[in-house]
C-alpha cells in the first residue's frame, strides 16, 4: 500500500470538521517501525494535532498522538548521516525520534508547516474551553504495538486464531489450518520421525575441455567409507568451444555422463541417473542406487550466469535439490572468477549465486485451495517444506511461504533459494588462490607442510572476514594444491606464466547456527559425533587423473535424512484435528457495543452531528467487522448516504474497545422528514448486530436554497423541518395546507435577508482594514449566527468596541440549565438576546458513559465577556473576519449555487445576459454580491485580482450537496481550466457593473 493510499485510508477515520493537511513525512522510529507524520486540523476549535501513524498487522494505526500546544516541541538534529536526518518531537516529557531521508521532497514543506502553526498559536488566544477534547475519539485508536503483542502471545495454548500474526494468513482460511497443524506437528515430530543414514561421494573437477578419453573408474570407486548410495559429480570447463555461448548443445554432458556411469556400476552395485543440469562447462550429476531411487522426489534443478555481464555462463554455477525421503538436500556446482588478484569478484560471485540460484517449486494442482482440501496435506511435499523452515529458521514457523507468497494469490508459486533446504553442498572450483609466491609454496609442499600452505589460502581469510562462506564447513585438507599442473603430469605449472599453485576445487557443506540437531527432532540415539545432520568422512584429490591442469577432488560424507512414520504421523495428525476444531469453537468472534440504539434527538441541517458508540471485542479471538449501509446488493451507493460511519471496518485486539462515530448530515435535498433507519454491523466469522439510527430534524438558516430564505422572516426555530422540505422541493400550488398558513403573512426579500445582514455589517464596519475570509474567531461566530437564526440585533458596538449596550437585567435564569436540550426548550418568557448557548462537544470521563455527550452552557455575560476580551486585545478585526466567514459560508452552502455552473456555461458571456437567465432571486442575490465586492474594491482594501479568486468559484459553481462538499474541497470540484474560465468571466461582470477607475 503507498502513501497516497495510506493517507485515503486515515482520512476516512477522520470526522467531517477535522481536516487533513496534505503535508507529511515518512521515516523510520527507533524502534524500527514505519512511521508517517501527518498533521490534522480541527476547523471548529482551530486547533492542531500531529498524528503520527504506523503499518501494522491490519493496516494502518494511529502510533502517538502530539497535539500542537504550549508544550509541543520539534527539532531537526544538524548532524547528517548517509543523507538522513533525525526529526525529534516532543511533548511534557515525552519524546520520539525519527529517521527521515533528507531526498525526501515533502522534508521542506512539513518543516515550514509545523513552524507556521506554532508561531499562529504563539499570537492567537487560546480558550481553556476548547482543550483538545476532539482527540479523545482518536486516543483510543493509539497502538502500543509492543505491549499489545507481548500481552496477547502469553498463552498457555496456542490458538491459530488466536495469534496475532495469524491474521496474515487468514486470507486463506484453510491455509492457515494448514500452518497451524504444520506448525504443532513439527513441535511433535520427535514421535513419528526417524532417521534414515545415507554415504554420498561429491567430485569435483576442471576438465579443462577435455573429452573423459581415460578411464574415470578408479577415481569413482577411490572412497575410503562404505559404499556410496549418492554420487554426485561436478565439472567446471566441461566444453570450452565458442558455440556453446550461442547454442545449446547436449552432447559433451552425454560424453562425460556415459563415462561415469562406466566407472561407478559394477556388477554387485547398479545407480541410476537422477538428473543431471548443464550451463555451458558447468554441470552437475546426480546418480543414486537403484534400489534407493524410489525416496528420491521433488527433483529440481537451477542454473546461474556470473560471467560476462552476468549472463554469458563461462562463470556461474548449476544446481541440483531432490528430496531424500523426507529431507531436502540440495547440490550446488559453480566456477567462480579467476586470476588471484580477483577476491572480491569471486566473493560478489558467491553473493549472487546465494541470491539468484532459485529452484522453482510447483503444486501438483495450481490451485491453492484443491491443493489444501482442508481434510489435511500433501505429506511429501506442503508439510516437508513447512517443517524445513521450522527446523532451519529456529521455531519461527510464520516463513516466507505463509507472509509473502499468498497475499491476494489463489496460486502456490514458490521458488526456493540453495538455503531452503536442510542439507547444503557447495562444490566445483572456487578459484581462491594462495597469497605468497610459487617458489615458496612450491617449497612448503615439498616439505610437507600443507598445514603451513593454508594459512595463505583466500577463501580460509575470506570465510574468517564474513566476506564468502558463511556459516559453510569444510573437511580438513591433508592434500596438495590440485592447480595449476603440466597437462599429462603431476608436475605444477612449468610455462612461461609458472602459476603458483593453489586448492581452486573445494568442496563445502553449510551449517545453519540455529539448526536443529537430528537428535532434537528425533526418538533415534544419536552419539556426539553422529548428531549432525552432514558428518565429513573422506577429503582427498585424485592425482592419476592428468588430463587437465586441475586434479579432481572427492569428498565422502554420511548424512542424516529425515523419514516420516506414517501410522505415527496419522494418529499424531487426528489428533491435532480434534484440538484445532476444540480452538475453532473457541475462535467465533464475540462483538457487544454500548448500545443498539444510536438517538441523535434533534439535529440541524448541513450541520454534521456525530454520535459515539463502544464496541467492545469479548472474545478470545482478534474480531474485525464492517458497517453495512447498503441494502440492496444491487447497488453500490451507501442506501443512507447522510449517514457516515468512521471507521467502518476494523479488526479489535481480544478485551480490547474501539470507539465508532456515527455522523448524521442532513440536507433539503434528502427530503427526510426525520431519520429511523437500521445499519448492519457484519462480523466476520461471528453474529451480525443491527442498530437502529433516530433523529429529529430543526432548520439551520445555512444549506436552505436561496428562494425559501428569501420566503422567511421569522427566527428558523418557527419554521418545522418539514416545511423547509416543502417550501424547497415543490411548487407553491403544491404546498400543504399548514405550509401555506404558516406563510400566510410573510413578506418576500429580494436577497435573502440574513445575507444582507452580513454583507451590511461589512460594507459599513469594514472599510478601514483588511481583513480574511477564512480566520473568524470561534465564539464570536457562534454569536453572529445565534443572532441571525433568531432575528436578534447584532451588538454592533459588542463587535467592534468590546463594549455592550444590551442590558444583563434577565442573565440569571441561564445560569439555571446544564444542556443544549434544556436551552432549546427554555420559556418563551426568557429574552431572546439571552437564549445564546455555546457549547464544546466532549467525552464524560467516565468510560461507561462515553456515548453520552456533554455539553458546555454559557450566559450571555459570559459570552459577551469572552468578546470583550478578544476585541479589547485584538481590535475588529477578528469580529470583521467572522463576519467575513460567514458570508463565505452562506455562499458555499446553498444547495444550489448562486450561478449554476450549467446556465453559466449556457449564458455567461455577458453580465447582464447571464442574469436575466437566472431565477430572479438568484440573479438579485449575484447583483447584490458584485456590488458589495466592487464597494470592496473602491475602499482599496482588497485588488480586484484578489476578490475574483475568492468570490468566482463560490459564486459560479456546479451545484453540489453538502456531503460531498464535506468530503471535497468545493472549490476544487472544477477542473484548472474552468476554474479559469470562471475567474476571467467574474472579472469581467465586475468591469461591466462597476467600471474602474480612470
């Protein structure tokens, strides 16, 4: 999942008055997790939150919460290293620290973000009424990854279902049955598996190019130890001619395979040819007893090029895996670069091959889920290589198979590198040389000191660095260098060039340090010696053979191989059926939530009213679950769509809680009188819940279309939604009859009167100063619009001057009520000035009780205190900047833009053509703005430049529903190209309203 994707997914956790900047940071935590840096917006409280997020097992988490205050702290570390640079973020007396790669271009733009908000709250007016309470819906949402981790993996019994890591493999649910039962039957293994003792002879040998025109027999059957049941044989140089680079061509490996099959059948012993893999002069054979070629399965084989341009094949390896019985060994052949200057290269060739040699692995049946039928497992092949990775990676039986191999994939496909197998052998000529002069090593070997020789040999000094080899033994060496040697003799490099001799062919076997030793996974005995997987026997070269420069070496081993007691390991098995169905019963997710009733009471429209509800996982096992609002599975549109639901889908820890806003957003394009529906809450593998969703419906004077606020001059509160609804949707023959008597004595304005009210309070109060149409302060809106929903004079001198005229004679009664709902039912005997309840939406401490809201009640003394103390500090100004807000608002809201885009596109050519197509409320509301705008202009506060690109595309816009306004910056649902065409037709308009000045 990338960033962007990553972003989309929080932002839909996020409420409708909480933004997300697009600023962010991706780095790496101390503690090695993926972190990245967000900052959110609350547009209510204007306050700031650095949300810190992390990749989890279930996607995306909110990691640490630092909300932008007084004690929130950030520093950038000047000390650089490898390009990155340390971001360190602080609050009271926590601390994180951050890695971020300076490459990053997003670095700069949050760096200047982060400074701009701390300095902003250094000179704006913090209220202790609006204290960060929104983050509390979000604090629940923060993971402490390790605790959990360390809290839920401490269990008697494991439980596939119950294992956090489990989750991954889910995806398949038969799968990750399969895993589990692998996983227990290894743990069990020492009671059905037994140990089968097999002698391989591995040679080695550079031909040279060399047909074999001599006998190889002696060379073949030269073992010290028993009998061979394996011969596996590697040559290097097999064909040097220039058409082998370009054309496949199989008869030299039919020349040398028919030779060693001469040399190692004999009357009383028989092998037969497993396989056998050529690429150019590097190939290798496997031959076996006949009687032993029944265990031999999964026969796989592999080639790589590290030659020139790493592809050309004169220098690579090929490679054998078989399984021997139940264990999977695998041979590897290579020719690594020459020349003894070239360590390193020959120590990049060994990295490659350990890289790229890959032996592909397919299923019998390609598809997943008829290869695991859920009844059990193909013994030979899904359990071998389960219980390999278990033994080799030291009990961490959630492999590369489980994790990387079966997201999003109905198809097995695997390819396994040279370690995935349990025995490992590493052969051909290496081409480490030895580091000294040849006379001296010349001299050593005729002293006999062979023991001296290799304190000068390279692979020895490159194995102790950690540069090639790692964790590969080999036997000891007790023979002469076996290169460079006079063709035809024993005698070394006699030519011009007299290279120094050297032990290029070699044979290795690998040795995991965390393996587990035969006797730990077996009832066999074993002694010291014996319990090891590879036990080394015989090292030597074969100097008789002298037709090529090198001389072949051969190496005996006796090996370990696992086999599985199948009357042993079927009982074992029926058993662990029986305890994973006990845990299966014990996995059905069990979901409860603090109430199936969600009642909003009543709600305004366009105002995004939200509601918390607890759900609680009971279970034992981790539970994830999805909201459901579409009805009909035909559709793919929510049937609610004023309904949201954040988050709608999840997956909760076991005893753990997660807290779910429900919000309501209710417009007069709805059409609902009041809200009574049932959403779905699904749990996955458990029992469906259904809650029931209620509301009642009171006007808001904002989202109500231009003709009915030109229809109304009563307060809102007068007017039930349901005549809102009627007064929007239908024509006026078709109004009932309790609309029209309720209309009866109403007079018709031309503009709507509440946008009068504003523009006014601008036109005459806001000459002598610039001011913003986006930083109004909190409550001084909240009183503006108070007074506008119910036609109150506005304090003028309260606005501009911090001083108040209105008389506080009847304040104390307010004093009395403790919630909204109280306020809205309070006695008409109350003046109406008095009514005025601001309020902060917060959580009750207590955690019983966190879906009830609890709301905050001011006096009017209180308020017009608060007022006075930010207009005496700050002048106006921020009483002209909530006016200004609200104005845009109003603007933004109506359902129907002012200047439809669609008759804009129709008639727009000129101003007064494009208002005599509009509806003439529509067209008296446009003239009214345009004046207001050039009244604007003529007081040189703003340019003209700077009002079209506010006021253009609020004004002429496609009409859009408050939703999705919620969701999408409206200004942004133009394409650039319109948006510009918008701006040059409105500077237009205001030319030909209002020409400018000479």
């Amino acid at each position: 999942m990338d960033t962007k994707e990553l972003l989309k997914k929080f932002r839909s956790i996020l409420r409708y008055n909480e933004k997300l900047d697009p600023t962010y940071l991706k780095g790496v935590s101390y503690g090695g997790y993926s972190i990245l840096a967000t900052i959110v917006s609350n547009i209510t409280t204007h306050e700031y939150c650095l949300f810190l997020l992390i990749k989890d097992f279930f996607g995306l988490s909110i990691y640490k919460l630092f909300p932008i205050n007084e004690n929130f702290q950030f520093n950038v570390e000047k000390k650089f290293t490898n390009a990155n640079i340390t971001w360190i973020f602080k609050k009271n007396d926590k601390e994180l620290k951050i890695t971020v790669p300076m490459k990053q271009q997003c670095y700069k733009d949050f760096k200047i973000k982060l400074e701009t908000i701390i300095e902003e709250k250094k000179n704006e007016e913090y209220y202790p009424d609006f204290s960060f309470n929104w983050l509390n819906t979000y604090k629940s949402y923060e993971t402490d990854l390790e605790e959990k981790l360390s809290n839920i993996t401490k269990t008697d019994e494991e439980n596939p279902f119950i294992h956090p890591l489990s989750s991954k493999i889910t995806l398949n649910y038969r799968l990750s049955r399969e895993c589990w039962v692998a996983k227990q039957l290894a743990i069990e293994q020492k009671k059905f598996i037994e140990f089968k003792k097999l002698n391989i002879f591995i040679g080695t040998w550079n031909v040279n190019g060399r047909n074999p025109d001599c006998s190889l027999k002696e060379w073949l059957n030269s073992y010290k130890n028993k009998t061979p049941d394996i011969y596996v044989i590697g040559l290097q140089e097999m064909d040097l001619s220039k058409e082998a680079y370009i054309v496949t061509n199989n008869e030299k490996e039919a020349i040398w395979c028919k030779k060693i099959e001469e040399g190692i059948n004999t009357i009383n012993k028989k092998y037969v040819k497993i396989t056998s893999q050529q690429m150019i002069g590097i190939c290798v054979f496997a031959f076996v007893k006949k009687e032993l070629k029944k265990s031999i399965s999964n026969v796989s084989t592999s080639f790589i090029g590290c030659g020139l341009m790493g592809i050309m094949g004169n220098k690579g390896a090929s490679g054998i895996r078989m399984m021997i019985y139940d264990s999977y060994v695998c041979f590897v052949n290579s020719h690594l670069a020459h020349d003894s200057t070239q360590v390193h290269r020959r120590d990049e060739d060994y990295r490659d091959i350990c890289k790229n040699l890959l032996f592909p692995y397919v299923p019998p049946n390609e598809n997943i889920n008829d290869f695991y039928n859920g009844t059990g497992f193909n013994k030979e092949q899904f359990y071998t290589e389960t219980m390999l990775r278990f033994n080799i990676t030291s009990n961490k039986w959630i492999n590369k198979m489980c994790e990387e191999n079966l997201k999003e994939k109905e198809n097995l496909k695997l390819n396994f590198t040279i370690f995935d197998n349990d025995i490992l052998f590493w052969f051909g000529d290496l081409n480490y040389r030895l580091n000294n002069s040849g006379d001296l090593i010349k001299e050593y070997i005729s002293q006999g000191k062979i023991e001296d020789l290799l304190e000068f040999d390279q692979l020895i000094a490159e194995k102790g660095k950690d540069q090639a080899f790692i964790d590969f033994y080999e036997n000891k060496i007790t023979f002469k260098p076996t290169y460079k040697y006079d063709i035809g003799t024993n005698i070394f490099d006699t030519s011009e060039k007299k290279r120094a001799p050297a032990y290029c062919d070699r044979v290795l076997w690998y040795k995991s340090q965390n393996v587990l030793k035969p006797s730990e996974i077996s009832l066999n005995k074993f002694t010291k010696e014996e319990d090891e997987w590879v036990i080394p026997k015989n090292y030597n070269s074969y100097e008789e053979l002298t037709i090529s420069d090198h001389k072949p070496v051969i190496s005996e081993f006796e090996i370990n191989v696992r086999k599985i007691n199948n009357e042993k390991y079927l009982d074992i098995y029926s058993q662990l059926i029986k305890q994973l169905d006990h845990h299966e019963n014990d996995s059905i997710p069990i979901i409860s939530v603090s109430s199936s009733v969600i009642d909003f009471g009543k709600i305004k429209n366009n105002i995004s009213s939200t509601k918390s509800l607890i759900i609680k996982n009971d279970g034992k096992v981790l539970s994830t679950y999805n909201f459901i609002t579409i009805l009909d599975d035909k559709k793919s549109t929510s049937s609610f769509p004023w309904i949201s639901v954040k988050p709608s889908s999840s997956t909760i820890y076991p005893g753990e809680s997660q807290i779910i806003n429900i919000t309501l957003t209710i417009t007069t394009e709805t059409a609902l009188k009041k809200i009574d529906e049932i959403i779905i809450l699904k749990v996955k593998n458990g029992k469906d819940m259904f809650l029931s969703v209620k509301s009642e419906i009171v006007p808001n004077i904002f989202g109500i279309p231009i003709e009915v606020l030109c229809h109304i001059n009563k307060p809102i509160s007068c007017y039930p939604w349901d005549v809102i609804l009627e007064l929007s949707n239908k024509k006026e023959k078709e109004l009932s009859d309790n609309t029209k008597k309720l209309m009866e004595n109403e007079e018709f304005s031309s503009v709507p009167k509440y946008l009068y009210t504003v523009i006014d309070f601008l036109i005459k109060y806001g000459k002598d100063e610039k001011y913003l149409f986006n930083n109004g302060n909190l409550i001084i809106k909240k009183y503006i619009i108070h007074c506008l929903s119910n036609n109150i004079d506005i304090d003028v001198n309260l606005l501009l001057f911090g001083k108040s005229n209105l008389s506080n004679s009847s304040l104390n009664p307010l004093n009395d009520f403790n919630s909204i709902e109280t306020m809205n039912t309070a006695k008409s005997s109350i003046s109406k000035v008095e009514k005025l309840s601001l309020y902060d939406y917060q959580f009750s401490e207590s955690k019983n009780d966190i879906s009830d809201a609890v709301y905050k009640n001011y006096s009017l003394e209180e308020v017009k205190s608060k007022i006075s103390v930010i207009i005496r500090k700050n002048g106006k100004l921020p009483s002209i900047n909530s006016m200004a807000e609200i104005l845009m608002k109003f603007i933004y809201e109506f359902p129907k833009a002012i200047v439809p885009y669609e008759i804009f596109k129709k008639s727009g050519q000129k101003f007064q053509t494009l208002c005599s197509s509009l509806p003439p409320r529509h067209s008296n509301t446009f003239n009214y703005l345009i004046s207001y705008i050039g009244n604007a202009i003529s007081n040189e506060l703003f340019t003209k430049k700077e009002l079209v690109k506010i006021f253009a595309s609020a004004i002429i816009r496609p009409s859009i529903d408050y939703i999705e306004k919620q969701e999408h910056d409206i200004t942004n649902s133009m394409s650039i190209s319109k948006k510009e065409k918008v701006e040059n037709a409105f500077n237009q308009y205001i030319d030909e309203v209002i020409p400018p000045k000479k």
